[in-house]
C-alpha cells in the first residue's frame, strides 16, 4: 500500500534525574541543517571541552532480517564529561512503517524501561502536518530523546524497532539511518539477512544524504562495507574508520545505509512461513503478460501549480506517455476552476499520433484559478465509467484513475466528506482512484481516504523535491498489472484472524501478503487456494502445503526464529496495519470503535508503539514518571511506503567517475546567437548560416529517431541587442535535450548551470564540478564550467559549451553552444538543422553571365582566395540537392573563441539552404521527438 507517511517527532525531555516528561510538544527536524554540530578533528584522540555537548562513544545498529520481517536494535553511548550536567540528545531515523518495540535508557546505574500502555482518553493529540523539512519523501521519522545527564556520567540509550520490508519495482530495501551527529570511535552498522527460499539478487547502495539524493554521485557502497553472501544468507557490515567517516560528512551526518535484495520465487502459491500456529503467506507470480491499462490523468493546473510544480508534472507525463503500451487506453483531464478534457467522451489508443497529440495538449496547460477537485473527480469517473460500460465484457482491463494536485478544494464542493461520498458514489468500485500530492497545502486525509475507499494508492510528494522523477516512480509501480480480482482461500475452517484476502490488482515488482492464525496447530496440511485474472484468461492455483515441510525450510531459520516467535509478531505487525487502514476507510463510528479496540490490543499484546497507544517510562523501582503521546497523525494510516524516484542507488550497468579528458571539438556547430557552421573534411571547406528565431522557439538541431534513435532539441532565450548594433534582439541556446529511445529511452537536458540525466537512473549534475556518469550505454562527462560532453554507444558524441558569465552585459545570457564531435552513429537518414548536412553532397560553384564552372578547392584556404577574386557580374553559389544558394565568405570565430573558421555565409535565414524553413524545424516541447513536415 502506497500512501501518506506522516513524519513524526517523538519528544521525550528529562528534568532531573528521577521525572520523565514524554508529553511535549511535537516539533520537526531537519538533522542536515543544525548549525549546532561539532565538527569534531580528525585525530583518534577526540578531546571533548566541558563546554560542549556530551560525547558519543559509540553507535552501534545490528539488524536481523528473517524472510522479509526485520528486528533492528540501536545503541549508542554518551558520556558527560563535564563537572555540570548537560543535555544528551539521542536521536534516530527510523522507517515510518515500522514500529517501535522498546526504549530502555540507562543513566548512570539506574535502568528505565519503557512499557507501551492504553492512551489516555483525554490525550490531547495534535494533528501534525509534515513541515516538509524532512526531504526523503516521508520515508522516515525522526525519534529524538533529550536527557539531562548528570556531570561525569554515562548514558546508554537501546531502542528497537520492527518492520516488515515491502517488494517494490522487484526489490525488498531495509532502510538504515546512520546520523550520530558526531565523528566517534565506535560506529559500525551489521545486518544478518536469511532468506530460505534463496537470495537471488543483493547489493548495498551509496549512502544517501536526505540533502544530496539528487546529487550524488558515488557508484560503490559505503567505504569498508564488507559482503559476506550464501545462497539463503548474508551477512553485511559497515564500520568506517574516524578518517572515513570525516571524508563522507565531517558533522557525523553519514546518511542512509541501503540494502536492496530480492529472493527466489516458484511458479505457483506462493511462499508460505508457517510456526507455532501463525502464518505468513507472501504471492509474487512472475512471468505473466501484463494487462492493458484503462488510465485516465486528472492534472491540477490551478494557480498555485505554476512554475516549477507544473514543469516537473509536464516532463514526468511525457515520460509516462512514452511508457503506455499499445493496447492500453487513455485521456487527460486538467482542472482549476474549469474541467477540460482533451478527448471528450472517450478513451483513446495509444498510437504515435495519439502520444504527439497528448503531448501538445499538456505543453499547453497553463496554471490558473481555483480548484475544482470534486468535479474533476466526477468527470473523471464519468468518463471512465461509460468506456469501460461500452467495452466487451471478454475483454479484460485494469482501469484507473491518476489525480494529482498541490492544493485543497477552493471552488463548488469544499467539503471533504462530501467529496468522498459523491467519489464513491461515481467510482462504484469499477476502477480505482491513485492520488499524489505536492506540498504543504494539500488535504492529505483527503487524498489517503479517497485512495483507500476506492482500491488505490496515495503517495505525497515534499515542496522541495523532484517531482518529475517522484511521479514517474509512483507510475512505474502501477504501471504493468499482471492480475485482477485476485482472491486468496485456505482450508475450511482452518484459519482464523486472517488479514486481507482479496485484491483488486496485481503490479509488477510488488507483493502481496497475508497472515493469519491456524485454528488447528496439529493439522499436518494447509489448503491454499490463488484465484485471479490474467490479460487473456482466468488462472486458477492450487496447493497442499505441507506444514511440517514449512518447518523444516531451514534449519537455520528454524533456530535463528524460535525464541523471537518471528511468524507470529510478522502476523501482529500486518494485522495492526490492516486494522489501522480499515480503520481509516470506515466512515461507521460504531466499526471505527471496534477496529480501534482491536488494534490497541494487538499493540499492547506485542508491545508496539502505534497511534492507539502511548510509551510510558519507568524507572528501576518500578516507578512510573510520565507519559508520551503518539504523535503520529490517528486520521492518517502509518502503514504506507515511500520511494525515493530520486533513486541514488545505481545497478552494476551504471558508474560514476571523476575524468579529465582532451576532446577535439568539431566545427560542425550553432553557438552564440546562434551561429550555425557545417564542416565538409572532404571538400575541405565550411558553409555557416544564421537563424532569427524568437525566445522560447525551441529548434530540432539533430532528428535521427528512426535510426540510431537519437534526437537533439535547443530552447531559445532572448537579450537585448548589443548598442549600435543591426538587431533588436539576440537569442542564444538556453536548454539543450538529447532524446535516445535505443536500446532504451534515456533523456538529458543540459541548461548553463545542471545536467539532469534520466535514464535507467536519475543524476542532477552540476555544471560547476567535473564529474562523469556512465548508465545504460550513455557517457556523459561535464568538465566544471566548460563543457558537456555526451557520448550515444560509443558511436556518437556530442560537446555542450558552458557559457557563464560572472558580470554579465545587459545584452548577454548564459548559454550554451552544441557542437558534434562524433557522427558516425548517426544514419544517413538523420535530419534537422544541422543533421541534414551529415551526409549530404555539396559543392561550390562559381557562376558569371556566360557560364557556371565549379571552383577548385586544393583546401579551405586557397577555395577562401578564390572567393575573394570573384570578377565582377560572377558569384558563389553552393548546389546542395539541386538547389543553388548564394553565400559570401565570412568568417567565425568558435569554441570560446579559441578557433576561427573560414565559411560560406547564406543569408536570410539559410533559405534554400535547408530543407524547406527554419520554422518546420520549431518542436512543441523540448522532450519531442516526432519527425517535422520536412523531415524526410
């Protein structure tokens, strides 16, 4: 389940010794940016001033992961070695799915254990929203304890927590935060992984800093992570030395320790764990045809969506778009005060022509107005209510509608409840409703409600972070259904208390899961029954699992778990979550009541601090001293998932590696305002052409999209003319795109100060430091405020001239200039302003008023003196595909000036000099790769 991830502060404050106040108030951190931090030195012995803050000893997470279910145990200590008490802080990330299971502080020599207990009935619970603070996309909350330790003391602190890990895009991630705020001795991370069905994939990714995610650019784990790996277990250890430590963050802000694994499966059932009369029974089928979409978008473009906000929602849809697959179907609808459909009363195909034509109709949305959620809602669901009323019924599709938005309702209906009945009443449980949100201002209970109530996901997406990948992901886990309808039974009253059965759909890369309870132990056979929809038929699948044989998996397994009761707690943990999300989705305040009762003592029996319970602090006299509130929103379920779609964890496909290149730069070029200049080595001369466009224009420099699958876009951006000078404005490349769509679609869009780089991966890269990325045969290399350079297969290579300036002229931007380096990937077929010239025949000719004679060219210089000797009432022409284009001799000055080039100048335009005029090579968007009218 995908949806809203609240992050939360547990506040927790010592006054004195001997009292415990858990109830503060609620405050969000950000640990990246406390200006607080010691920067402690680098030397081994760390001398601590009386002064400072306590000293962190040591900080140590062991984690154990049995078949998915995950304990992790934190410690860290502190000593005071001050002659005055001061304030410890213990603080940890912890998933936001997870829940924690004890808290124990050990001051001096006295104990306090926490106890989760009943909450309070007159808790004044605050409804936090999320500060937006936190920019791993409410992946994780902050726990934070502060203490007053008493001078020359040691404090110990020990929290678990438990989770289970979700399947998401075909991989399981066991998320560890490594932030002790300090450079410390004694830091190791380790983590035992058993798997008894088999690990078939494994690896640990980079660190990741909730500030650098878009950013980073180390390829291999974190420094002295060691891998032990068998076919069913791993064993992971990471413990940097204090040197390491300083080199990856100098303030003791590490990051996140990653690991990312996947398992074996077999056709059939699925996996099912079974001990001491608890269940777990995990279903991930695999090699399934995937089922056609039936997808409607319903895209905010109310005011508050302008500028960043709906440039992140445009590129992410023309990647989606690009996704669709050719039996799905689909429609666009964009709200504010008014609906507008793109395809009125209907679903279309996804074509080439259909794709083009949605692509212009969102480059076109413009932010303004209100928002108008409910009856884009209904409109939305009218419209996919009656395509799928009017298909045949043989036929099978999964249906759905996407909704985003960054606001509240401001226009008709406003109120949230009403909203929802009139959703539920239009959807009628035909399709379901996916939403996200952008930002602070959303109603995300809204949203989460109308997710849940109508089988789909929610996903929440923080101001500050990138949008455009975040939707992409989120599509990427909806986007290839395998099954519908699914429906899980078991033996006739052999189970009980099972959690969710019934499914309305299967993705790619995820799983579901299910628990319960045996009613008889002693049974020697649990009937397991799998009923669902392909694309094509009705899949049926039947087993007797053998519950000693599921005992007997692993010996290990049976060992490592026995005491830890794994099933079982696995089981608490998936029923509290099922009870919270129905819990949520029932409007009935009488069921509310009794999935409330139900989950507070599930909580209490397995110690779980979730929203229906508090933690409470003893002292080793047994004396209670105070009390916490869950601070967890209760009107929010805390059993959602997050990805972070600015994935910083790259495959074995993909490196990362600082590179000092020479690059020999072509003359083939447009640069400055722009100045166009085609290289023909083996006439041994150059011709060079102008183009007026206008800001904004955005030009097809290279269209070889049907060949080597590579296209080149340049966005225009205006100044004013230079004093004195023949123009009223100047233009220059302000963004250049490189599209390549073989073997599979990759984008780069390059501006004068970042490189975003979409590929199998996502890199934001700056232009001011030199830094290369190689990923999925794509090489692209920036050398710090130069160039760009990108490398298509080994075959093709582009540079990108960075021009910045420091004090700029009103007449001047920063820009860039695009030169090809290498073509010889490119097909003969390639177009565009200056792709058509790559292949193409010319020759200079010299014409008078009796004959037409070609010019001799030995090399550029001697064909440059010759033109300067043109007699009177004779001319230059240059014939090119049968046309005759007069040109001057002119010269340019290219690559920063550092290189003049001798040319032949066609004027006005190059009219006659490239097929048809310069505004058939004018794109709708800079992601476009369609073929213009004169792009033969």
């Amino acid at each position: 389940m995908i949806g809203l991830l609240l992050v939360s502060y547990f506040s927790l404050a010592v006054w004195g010794q001997e009292f415990w106040d858990l109830s503060g108030d609620v405050d969000y951190l950000d640990p990246d940016s406390r200006s607080e931090f010691l920067r402690v030195p680098r030397q081994v012995i760390m001398s601590q001033r009386s002064d400072r803050k306590p000293h962190v000893t040591d900080f140590i997470v062991k984690s154990t992961i049995f078949s998915r279910y995950a304990f992790t145990a934190v410690s860290s200590t502190m000593v005071n070695r001050a002659f005055q008490p001061k304030n410890a802080v213990f603080q940890m990330q912890i998933p936001a799915r997870a829940f924690i299971s004890n808290f124990t502080m050990i001051i001096g020599k006295k104990v306090y254990q926490s106890e989760v207990m009943t909450k309070a009935k007159n808790s004044k619970d605050k409804i936090k929203e999320h500060s937006g603070k936190n920019s791993r996309d409410n992946e994780m909350e902050t726990f934070s304890v502060t203490v007053s330790l008493p001078a020359r003391t040691k404090g110990l602190f020990l929290l678990t927590y438990e989770e289970l890990l979700e399947r998401r895009l075909g991989q399981y991630r066991h998320v560890i935060s490594v932030r002790p705020m300090q450079i410390i001795l004694k830091l190791l991370v380790e983590i035992h992984l058993t798997e008894p069905s088999g690990i078939t994939f494994l690896e640990v990714a980079p660190l990741r800093n909730s500030k650098k995610n878009s950013q980073h650019l180390e390829a291999s784990p974190p420094p002295s992570t060691k891998i032990n790996r068998t076919t069913t277990t791993a064993h992971i250890r990471f413990a940097p030395t204090i040197n390491q430590q300083v080199v990856i963050a100098e303030n003791g802000i590490l990051g996140d320790f990653i690991l990312r694994y996947d398992v074996n499966r077999e056709l059939g059932v699925g996996d099912i764990q079974i001990q001491n009369g608890f269940f777990v029974h995990y279903f991930a089928p695999k090699d399934l045809p995937p089922v056609p979409k039936n997808v409607v978008f319903v895209i905010d473009t109310s005011a508050s969506m302008a500028g960043k906000k709906i440039k992140q929602t445009k590129d992410a849809l023309f990647t989606i778009l690009e996704d669709l697959r050719s039996n799905d179907h689909f429609n666009i609808i964009n709200f504010s005060g008014r609906i507008k459909v793109w395809q009125n009363g209907k679903l279309v195909p996804v074509t080439r022509e259909t794709v083009r034509d949605a692509k212009k109709y969102i480059y076109l949305m413009s932010p303004s107005g209100g928002t108008n959620i409910n009856d884009a809602i209904q409109t939305g669901s009218k419209l996919l209510k009656d395509y799928i009323a009017q298909q045949d019924k043989s036929v099978r599709a999964v249906s759905l509608i996407i909704f985003l938005t960054d606001g509240r309702p401001t226009i008709a209906e406003v109120q949230a409840h009403k909203i929802l009945n009139n959703t539920r009443k239009a959807v009628e449980k035909k399709f379901c409703i996916f939403t996200l949100g952008i930002g602070r201002d959303v109603d995300y209970k809204l949203l989460k409600r109308m997710s849940l109530e109508n089988c789909g996901e929610m996903r929440r997406i923080n101001e500050d972070s990138d949008a455009s990948t975040l939707l992409k992901g989120f599509f990427d886990e909806i986007g290839t259904p395998l099954l519908s309808d699914i429906r899980v039974d078991y033996s006739e009253d052999s189970v009980e208390y099972v959690t969710q059965t019934v499914f309305p759909n299967y993705f790619n890369g995820s799983e579901l899961v299910i628990a319960g309870k045996l009613k008889n132990k002693t049974s020697d056979n649990l009937h397991v029954q799998v009923t669902a929809s392909t694309s094509d038929k009705h899949l049926m699948l039947e087993a007797d699992v053998k519950i000693s044989d599921t005992r007997k998996t692993s010996n290990d397994f049976k060992a490592r778990s026995k005491d830890a009761k794994l099933v079982q707690r696995a089981w608490g943990y998936l029923a509290i979550k099922d009870l919270l999300r129905s819990r949520l989705k029932s409007s009935n305040s009488k069921v509310k009541e009794i999935l409330s009762e139900k989950a507070k003592n599930l909580s209490l029996e397995y110690n779980f601090f979730t929203p229906l319970t508090s933690l409470h602090v003893k002292s080793s006299d047994e004396q209670n001293h105070g009390f916490t509130q869950s601070v967890v929103n209760e009107s929010e379920v805390n059993d959602e998932r997050a990805q972070n779609l600015q994935r910083i964890t790259k495959p074995e496909s993909t490196s990362l590696r600082k590179t000092k290149k020479t690059v020999v730069v072509s003359k083939t070029s447009a640069d400055g305002d722009p100045h166009f200049v085609v290289d023909f080595p083996l006439g041994k001369f150059s011709i060079c052409f102008n183009i007026d466009g206008e800001p904004g224009n955005i030009l097809r420099l290279v269209s070889d999209h049907e060949g080597s699958g590579v296209t080149v876009n340049g966005q225009l951006i205006g100044a004013p003319a230079p004093p004195n000078g023949h123009k009223k404005q100047r233009t220059y490349f302000s963004a250049i795109t490189i599209i390549v769509s073989k073997p599979s679609r990759s984008y780069i869009e390059i501006t004068p100060h970042k490189v975003i780089f979409d590929s199998r991966d996502r890199f934001i890269l700056s232009c001011d430091k030199t830094i290369e990325v190689e990923s999925e045969g794509l090489v692209v290399s920036v050398t710090a405020k130069s160039k760009v350079t990108v490398t298509v297969q080994q075959c093709i290579s582009f540079v990108i001239l960075v021009h910045q300036y420091k004090n700029p002229a009103p007449y001047q931007r920063d820009h860039l200039g695009f030169y090809i380096l290498n073509k010889k990937g490119l097909s003969s077929g390639a177009h565009g302003l200056l792709g058509q010239f790559l292949y193409s025949a010319v020759q200079i000719t010299e014409t008078t008023t009796n004959t037409t004679r070609p010019a001799r060219h030995r090399n550029q210089t001697e064909a440059w003196r010759e033109g300067s000797e043109v007699s009177k009432g004779s001319a230059i022409v240059l014939h090119i595909k049968d046309r005759l284009v007069p040109v001057v001799k002119k010269q340019r000055r290219i690559y920063n000036g550092q290189h003049q080039v001798n040319c032949w100048f066609a004027k006005n335009n190059a009219v006659n000099l490239i097929d048809g005029s310069y505004k058939d090579y004018l794109v709708s968007h800079l992601f476009q790769t369609t073929r213009s009218a004169n792009e033969h």
